[in-house]
C-alpha cells in the first residue's frame, strides 16, 4: 500500500537537451496517491504529478489519460535518468501505468497550466451574477509552461470578454515575458475587467489566450473559454454552462446520520431583497 516501481532510462541523454517524458495511466482514486518523480542520480527526487492535488476523491479518470512533462530543466544532457512511480494506497483502489516514453518536445508549444479569475473588492467568483450587483472587477492569472524546446521571448496572455461573435466588452494583453525550455512563470492582466460593463442580460464567456510569435505546434493547450451570465433576478455559484458536477455523498462517512454542512458564499455589492433560495443535489 505504499511501494514504488522505478526505471532506469536505458539510454544516455548526454547529448540531448530537450526532453520529454509522457506516460499513459488509468486509476480510480478515493483517499490514495500516485505520485511520479524523476532523478538523475536515483538519490534526489523531483516530483512531476500527483493525483492528490488534481484528482477529487471517488473519481475514476479517463482511460487512458495521457501525462506530458518537459523534464529539460532537470534530464537535459544527463547521462542517466530514473523514473519513479510511487503509489501511496488507503482505502486504495489501483494504478495502471502503461507507454512510458522519453522524446524530443514539440519545437513551439505553449501550455497553460491553469488560471483563476481574482474579484478586486470580494472573495470569489460567481458565475451567474445578477443585475444590479455588478460593483466588483475581475483580474485575471495564468500560469504558464513553454513545454516546447525552443527558448520563446514574446509570450503574451491575451484576455477578453463577450457574447458570440460581438465585439469584445473588454481587452487585455500581457507585457512579453521570456522563457526558457521547460520554463514556467504566472502572470496577470494588466488592467481589470470591471463588471459594469455587463448592462444587458444574457450568457457572456471570458476568454484566455497564450501568445507567441512561433507557430504553436499544439494551440490546443494554451487557451481556455470560462461561462459566465448575468440574470434579471438570480446569482449563483454555478455557470450557466457545466458539464459535469462532481458528488460526494453523505453515505461516504460514518455517522452520516446527522451534522452534514454544505455553504456557497454570495457577496452583494449593493442592498437588495432575497426572496428565494434554490438548492441543487446530486443524485
């Protein structure tokens, strides 16, 4: 319940500066841990991913789902490398590791790794607002990665919000940031969306988008389209468009009985009347 499975990579990296790791993994996780690492002298290790701080309990991922990592900054003309696969179980279900392989990256390729929409004045991000309550602004991070093998110098994150195909309500471009192969960095847009400028009703999207002068050999990565709505007489914490909505029963503890507390925050930037609350369960 708690071992781990190494590899030594059978060929020498000496000669190599770009490296890319992919492995392909099917797990159901509820309380474990899959962690893989990397080291080139199998003493230190440096961890890649672990399933802990990316997959919710009770959840089972996609078979197979790939992992890319662009280990340059560590495996890069290195002569030998280890690879570590480290399960942690409780309560543990299985991992399935299967088509390890070392590469060469992509020559351009941009990846956000992730990104939050920061309120300036409240604490969170609703994404259904409701008219009249629009006294906040948005600023928005992202956390970048030049997965490719190239060294990229003109790296903008470039936001906007709108509806369909109309002109965007609001534009913004990162300053140029430079990174090496492997390299990783956040930044934050320039100046903040304010919310007023959402007047009419209707469902709108933020959108986020990496930039460089290369061509991206995978734009897929680097861009992200987040949902959002203003409504006549509603806000909630939910956007007006999900796929899917993780559950966590109440069956899954002992003493389930009784005690159970679940809480959504909603701030309001100026005085109004609730007349309703509307309350969603999971099956």
């Amino acid at each position: 319940q708690d071992d781990y499975l190494i590899i030594k990579a059978g060929i020498s990296l000496a000669n190599q500066p770009a490296v890319m790791l992919s492995v392909q993994q099917f797990f159901r996780r509820f309380q474990e841990d899959h962690i893989i690492e990397i080291s080139t002298d199998s003493l230190t290790w440096t961890e890649l991913y672990s399933s802990a701080n990316s997959v919710p309990v009770n959840t089972t991922i996609t078979n197979p789902s790939t992992l890319r990592f662009n280990i340059s900054a560590i495996a890069g003309n290195q002569p030998n490398l280890w690879i570590r696969f480290h399960y942690v179980g409780a309560w543990d279900w299985f991992w399935c590791i299967d088509d390890i392989q070392l590469s060469v990256p992509p020559s351009n390729d941009l990846a956000l790794e992730n990104y939050s929409i920061n309120p300036v004045n409240f604490l969170t991000f609703t994404g259904q607002l409701m008219k009249g309550q629009q006294g906040d602004q948005w600023q928005v991070e992202g956390a970048i990665q030049n997965f490719g093998s190239n060294a990229q110098s003109s790296i903008r994150m470039r936001s906007r919000v709108g509806r369909g195909s109309a002109n965007p309500l609001w534009r913004d471009s990162t300053t140029a940031l430079s990174l090496v192969s492997g390299g990783r960095d956040t930044v934050v847009s320039v100046t903040n969306f304010p919310q007023a400028l959402l007047v009419d009703t209707g469902v709108y999207a933020l959108h986020i988008e990496l930039s460089m002068d290369s061509l991206d050999d995978n734009p897929a990565d680097n861009n992200v389209s987040v949902p959002f709505a203003v409504r006549d007489t509603i806000i909630s914490v939910v956007s007006p468009v999900v796929a899917s909505s993780g559950s966590l029963g109440t069956a899954s503890f002992t003493g389930d009985e009784d005690g159970l507390i679940c809480a959504s925050l909603f701030e309001l930037s100026a005085s109004d009347t609730l007349s309703a609350i509307q309350i969603r369960l999971g099956t």
